[in-house]
C-alpha cells in the first residue's frame, strides 16, 4: 500500500469512527453522572513486533531480569492512549505514542474530543500543573486522582492534615512558570481537593474543577471515581 493509499484509508477509518460516535450521541439517550458524560484518559505500554522500521518510528525500552539486574536488551514499545466514555463504552479517540512519549502530551491530544460538558476522570499519573492549566483553559471539568508527588495539599490531606474538602489556589513552581506563559497557560488555578476513606481503611485524594460542595458533595466522588476502570478494562 502506496503512503497517499494508507493516508485515504486512515481518513476513512476516522470518519467511521466519527459517524459511530456521532450517531450514538444523537437522540441524547446515553447516561451521564452530575450532568455529563464521564470520560476517562489513560496510557499503556504496548509490546510492538522487533523490526528496524518500528524500532526507528516508535523507540525502545530497555529491560532486565529483576529490580537490580543488569539491562539484558531493548524491545520496542509505543505508548497507546484513549479517551473513553466509561458509561456508554464510547472510545472518542485513541493514539499512539513513541515508547518515550508523556502521558500528559498525549491527554492533552484527547480534549479536542471533549466538549464543555464532560467530566474527564484520570488516574495519579496525571496531576501536574500543566495537565490542569490545559484543562482549565479548555473549560473542561475534571477529577483526577493525586499522588504524594503531585501537590503539597494534596499531600498533607493523604496523611489526614486537615478538611475532607478543601478549596485551593495553585501556582507553577519556578522551572514551570516561564513555560506556562509561553503556552499561554494560566499562572493560578482555583481546585478542590476531595479526601476519600476507601473500603480498605486508606486515604485518596483527588484533583477536581468541581468546587461547589453543595452540588458536589463529597462522597458522590466515590462513585465517580469507580466508574474510571472501565478504561483500564477497555
């Protein structure tokens, strides 16, 4: 297959795909949580065939046989991601990224898929000020999990400092801030932090645009945030 031949049938595929996704939304008979579809960003790794083509497209990764063990070669890798409504089973897109691509870059692809009503939901790789700023410049809504890397509010309340809910102003810390303005990026962004108890006995926290308690509440996150599995079974 000639490269104008795969270009034609890559864009057939796409329009499919958009026709697909369109008709299922059309009579607005599809389920929703808090008002809007609940969608879902997440990566993986992705085991590719060992050729010198796809090494050279996508890179590799190294590995080894155990924690401390010595590198034993490379295989190559892409990193795949998808945006994918969690109560309809809707894949609104996906690509493919080199072995070395950030999760982030490719999410942020994703939004031009999202519409101002959607709540996109992620996981604790996805909580930097850049991945929130985007969202924020978007009008996007979010709620996204947070790590003891992410922020320092989020941090405290994971070792239970504080409020279940608590409402805070972020900034960029000093390296992030030039690039911020360069993008075009807000340089503070108001967020709600929600603290929840799971079944195990332990804390999590996550990141959201969700700020008013009283249409919000917090023990509704709970049940939001169950749903995002459906893309790691996806």
């Amino acid at each position: 297959m000639s490269c104008t031949e795969k270009l034609k049938h890559t864009a057939f595929i796409e329009l499919n795909q958009q026709a697909v996704v369109e008709s299922r939304y059309r009579d607005a008979d599809f389920r929703t949580f808090w008002g809007g579809r609940v969608l879902a960003i997440d990566g993986s790794k992705v085991l590719l065939p060992d050729t010198e083509d796809v090494r050279a497209a996508f890179g590799t990764i190294a590995y080894s046989n155990g924690k401390d063990a010595q590198i034993q070669g490379e295989r190559p890798y892409a990193l795949a991601s998808a945006l994918y409504d969690v109560l309809n089973r809707v894949a609104l897109d996906a690509t493919l990224g080199r072995a070395d691509a950030y999760e982030v870059d490719l999410a942020i692809g994703h939004l031009a898929h999202t519409g101002p009503t959607d709540l996109l939901v992620m996981d604790r790789n996805y909580p930097s000020y850049r991945m929130l700023a985007e969202l924020a410049q978007r009008e996007r809504h979010f709620v996204i999990r947070c790590s003891t890397a992410s922020f320092g509010a989020a941090r405290r309340m994971l070792q239970g400092e504080g409020p279940d809910s608590q409402v805070v102003t972020l900034t960029p810390c000093a390296a992030q801030a030039p690039l911020m303005g360069q993008l075009g990026l807000p340089q503070t962004l108001t967020v709600r932090f929600v603290r929840l108890r799971l079944s195990t006995g332990e804390w999590e926290v996550r990141v959201t645009s969700l700020c008013d308690e009283a249409a919000y509440p917090t023990a509704g996150f709970l049940e939001l945030y169950h749903w995002r599995w459906g893309v790691e079974t996806f």
